[in-house]
C-alpha cells in the first residue's frame, strides 16, 4: 500500500472526491470507492466524497496496491508499433476481440497483453492494461493501451478535449465526388433494430471528416478522421450518405455487402494516431500500413480498369504525402 499526500492549495474549492481525483491522477469513480472504504483522512479522521475542500490542509489517501486481473495471460503475437513506460500501443489483427465477455472469455487482445510480460501499474485497483478505446472485432488496426492510473487520466483527458488524431482508412462503395467533406450527423440506437446504430433527431453530435485517397471504378479509398467517437460511427455515417464500407454485413447492403472480388472482411483500419505522450507531453505519431488482405484487394482494384484519380504520394501504405485539389462539401444528415 502506498499514501498519498494530497496538499490542498489556499484557493481550492469544490468537493473532496474530484480535487482527490485530480490530485492523485486517479479516477474518480476509483477514488469514491477508496474514500468510502474510509481511506482518505484529515488528521487521521475519514472524509466524505461530498465534504468541501478546506483550503490550506494537507489530507493522506491510501491506495492499496494492484490485486492481479483474474483473467489467463494467453501468449499470442501481437504487433506492437510503439511502447514506453506509460503506454502501449499496438496494431490489432481482425477477428481479435478486445475486451473479455459473455462468449468471449479468453483468446481477446486483454489476455494476449496480459502475456507480454509489459509492467502494468494499477488502474483502479487492478494490475491489468488500461484499454481507453475501443476497436470493433472485425476492424484492424491502431489502438492504445494505458500501463498506469496517470497515463489512462491523461489519454481519458486527451480523447475527452479531442486533441488525439485518429485516422481510418476505409474503401467504400460508389464515387465519392467531393476530394474532402466532413459528415455531421447525430447517432444513437436504430428504434427499429436494437443491435444496430443509426443517425436519430435525437442521438448524440457526431463528426467524421473525409479525404479521397483514390477513386476506383465503383469503389472509393476515404482516409476517415474521427472527430468523435460514437458506437459504429464511421460505419453509420457512410451508410447515412450512400457510400457504406466495403464488406459491413451491419449497415451494407447488396454490392457494398459483398464488397470487390477478393474481399473478405470489413474493409476499416485504423491507419493512424498522434496523441501527446502523458509523461511530458512530447507529440507521438503512430501508424499501420493495411494489413495484406486489404492490401491485395487495393492492388486487385489497381490492377483491374485502373484507379481514376488518385492523392499523390499517399498511397495506402504509405507515410503521408500531399492531399488531392478538389472540392470539398460538409453533410449534415437528418
């Protein structure tokens, strides 16, 4: 167990519960727990969550140390594109579950990290990764892992001011006409399908932008910028403007359902991320090339009546480049 000395400034003010939280970098549901377990003390008596600060004091909270996940370390290869003290981040294959679940209680991306032998500090009590977003099981790609309380605070913080990028690659169906748009669009539950997202008059404020990487005879290669991070996102919003992703048996219908010859999943990656390191805050750039079934399909469409126009210098598994001139349009979906 370790305690932690939380010196009040003469200016604070709010409850004890969120100044704990923002003092000791730990979560504040965690934090709630530890202080009604009465382990958060002013001269040895227990505080509430609720009692106000008292400006100019110095209040002790002791954080027991990480109990292990109860969950089987399962060696797997995994990719790992970059790793520091404080976090991970990783390039997941397709078909890999995240989180363990009701039919899912082993063989995930949680158990693979378990077997890495990383050094996982505590988060909310537990020794165990901190996953701080989420990746559907049939999209690849980029995701991050925080190893402590304090690098999950700050990747939390980061991704709640929407100052992390992250970038998808996505071939959807059809010409996409404008070289960049921006999709603004409210999703919440489909009413008529409950496993199914959809844009709603009432669903939360969604943003994904686009860029046109290549267009193909029917097919569109998009990099996706995900301004928000709603359930499906990206898959609804092309749905909601005619062009679904290639290969989503959820929201595609007919050809884009099928998808090109060749084509044997969801074509969705998560290509690329920067976000600020939360040790010193130096900028951090991630990014993963198409993995080789998405590959050869690109190749295939290349190869097949030829790519109609293109971004020069960006191909799909390439680092960067410069952006296409073209028109651009912002969509609002109702």
């Amino acid at each position: 167990m370790k305690r932690l000395t939380l010196s009040v400034p003469d200016d604070a003010t709010g409850r004890v519960d969120k100044f704990a939280a923002d003092s000791s970098g730990l979560s504040r549901s965690y934090v709630q727990k530890l202080i009604g377990e009465g382990r958060l003390t002013l001269g040895g008596f227990p505080l509430k969550g609720s009692d106000p600060v008292t400006a100019g004091v110095s209040m002790e909270l002791d954080v027991p140390d990480p109990r292990p996940l109860e969950l089987t370390p399962e060696p797997m290869t995994l990719s790992i594109v970059y790793e520091d003290d404080d976090l991970l981040v990783v390039d997941k294959p397709f078909g890999l579950v995240v989180h363990p679940s009701a039919g899912h209680e082993g063989g995930t991306l949680v158990n693979g990290l378990l077997a890495l032998g990383s050094n996982y500090g505590g988060i909310a009590g537990i020794r165990r990764p901190g996953i701080v977003h989420r990746l559907d099981r049939d999209t690849s790609g980029l995701l991050m892992i925080a190893k402590n309380d304090l690098a999950q605070a700050s990747l939390m913080g980061q991704l709640k001011e929407r100052s992390i990028s992250k970038t998808y690659l996505g071939l959807v169906h059809g010409t996409v006409a404008a070289t960049t748009g921006r999709i603004e669009a409210p999703i919440g539950r489909d009413p008529q399908h409950r496993t199914r997202m959809a844009v709603v008059p009432d669903g939360r404020a969604s943003t994904t932008g686009y860029h046109v990487r290549e267009r193909f005879h029917e097919w569109t290669l998009l990099e996706l910028d995900l301004v928000t991070g709603r359930t499906h996102q990206i898959r609804v919003h092309l749905a909601a403007i005619d062009h679904p992703l290639a290969g989503d048996p959820l929201y595609g219908t007919g050809t884009s359902r099928r998808g090109p010859e060749g084509l044997t999943r969801l074509f969705l990656h998560s290509w690329r991320i920067e976000l600020r390191a939360p040790s010193d805050g130096h900028l951090i750039k991630a990014e993963a090339s198409l993995p080789p079934e998405l590959e050869t399909v690109v190749e295939s469409l290349r190869a097949g009546e030829g790519t109609r126009s293109s971004s020069p210098g960006t191909g799909p598994g390439s680092a960067g480049g410069g952006k296409a001139h073209g028109p651009s349009t912002r969509q609002s979906v109702r």
